[in-house]
C-alpha cells in the first residue's frame, strides 16, 4: 500500500475501493452487487492484517457518505476498528503518525455509529455508443495545422470500421482499419478493396530489425459523445462486408489496440502514414 497521509483516503487501498464503489453505482449496479463484486475482486488481500481493515473501512465510510452503509459492512468495519494489528505498520511511523492514525480511525467509528444520512442520488454515466455497422468505410477530410504543414491539408484518408471496444467508463466506441492512402478525391469501394493497411503501434524501423514481428492495424477511434465526431469532415462511402470483421468481445476485455481521441487522431494517422511513406 502507498500512503502519503494519515487521512483515511490517504493510500491506494482506500483511495481505489472508494472510486471503484462509486463508479460501479454509476454503472448501474445495485448496491449490493457492487458490494459482492469488491469484496470477490479483493479476495487476495482478505486475511491480510493490514490490508483487510482498509478495505472495510473505505467500502464503510464511502456506503454512509451515500445513505447506503449495509449492516455487514458496518459490521465488519467496527469489528477491525476494535482491533490494532492494522496499527503496526504506522508504530514503525513514529509516535506522530501513529497518533493522527489513531484519531482518523476514532471519527471513523463515531461517524459510522452515528446514523447515516438518506441515500444519496448517484447520476448514471451518460454513454456513447457507436451506431455505425461492422464493414461502414468513410472518408475524412484532412484540417488540421499539422496537414498543412505536411502539405495535405483538404485531402482526404479512408478508414473502415472492423469491430468495437470499450473506453472506460463504459463507451463503445469503433475500432477501425486505416489505409495507408492519402488523395484529393474519394475513392470507390472498388478502389479501397485494393489497398492495403496502415499498420499502427508498429514503425518501420522496428519492423525492419524485425521482419517476423506481426504487424498490427487496428485503431480505436476514442469517442464519448456523439457531439465529438466531426461529422462535417465524415463522408461515408458505402460497406464492405469480410472475413477481417471482429466481433465485438464485451466491456471486460481489453485489447490494448492504438487508439486516440478525435482532436489527436489526424495528427497520429499521418505521423504513421509518412513513416511508412517516406517519399510522400
């Protein structure tokens, strides 16, 4: 555990199950499923002399603050605040911090022994979700200073939509394939099926020291609001259906793919474009 203070949320432990408890109330679960889903994500530190007694004092003292506190909770919180095993670590403190531990822990147990106020409302995340189809290719007019000074500023690049993924707190947002084309004038969908990918997350020299490494190509387009798209830049093209289109795996699995926001993503696509394009 980090602690820069004596403060209750003053470490990570307390610090992470408050905002984790917090934003899965935000999600849409039910306190109690919150409840279970923290205590069964925090099995490994169940036991541990330290790290236990934090647990149930952040999950206690964040459930009161919202009119929520469950009875085995409180419970639980007033069963290690009777007990001083968790206070060995701040006696290796010195006699200062162990103190100001000492008094947090006491408000702590009077507040939780007080009762809580009403529940509190908890606003749901407002999220996106990409309304485009598997197969959807568009065209994007180029704007940006940074296309002005690679002198492409007006012209256009093709991307097409192959799956979807998350962004947290929960946005499903596209995952795209680029290609590795710059024009003045859009391409048909006879001419895109032509041409081949801009790889991401990958550059040229590193390829080069290492021809057997796998190339990768796909790109997150990072949107949390259908206000964000830049709609007047967007020209759809037309579908094209493949093999290449990857279902959609859920919120909990994490590609890792390249991805950027839409204010960085023009800036992103052409520092790759004219790194695997040298000459252009």
């Amino acid at each position: 555990m980090g602690a820069w203070g004596t403060s209750l949320y003053a470490n990570d432990s307390a610090s992470d199950i408050r905002g984790d408890y917090v934003d899965r109330l935000r999600q849409g679960q039910s306190n109690e499923e919150v409840t279970q889903e923290l205590i069964k994500m925090n099995q490994d530190i169940m036991g541990d002399v330290e790290e236990e007694p934090l647990f149930w004092f952040a999950l206690a003292d964040t459930q009161w603050n919202y009119g929520r506190l469950l009875p085995k909770v409180k419970e639980k919180a007033l069963f290690f605040l009777s007990q001083d095993g968790e206070l060995q670590r701040w006696k290796e403190s010195g006699e200062k911090q162990l103190n100001a531990w000492i008094k947090t822990l006491e408000k702590l147990k009077e507040k939780l022994l007080k009762p809580q106020p009403p529940e509190k409302k908890v606003y749901k995340y407002r999220l996106y979700q990409c309304k485009w189809n598997l197969g959807d290719v568009f065209a994007y007019q180029l704007n940006s200073d940074y296309s002005k000074e690679k002198g492409v500023f007006g012209k256009y690049i093709v991307f097409r939509k192959v799956s979807e993924d998350v962004l947290w707190p929960g946005h499903i947002v596209p995952t795209v394939h680029v290609y590795q084309w710059i024009g003045s004038d859009i391409p048909s969908l006879d001419q895109i099926k032509k041409m081949t990918l801009l790889p991401q997350k990958c550059f040229p020299v590193v390829y080069e020291k290492n021809p057997y490494r796998e190339k990768e190509y796909l790109f997150n387009l990072l949107t949390t609001s259908e206000r964000v798209i830049p709609k007047d830049k967007l020209k759809f093209i037309g579908n094209l259906p493949g093999n290449d289109l990857i279902p959609y795996k859920g919120p909990k699995y994490d590609t890792g793919n390249q991805g950027a926001f839409w204010k960085y993503f023009e800036k992103i696509i052409l520092q790759q474009y004219f790194a695997w394009n040298p000459n252009s």
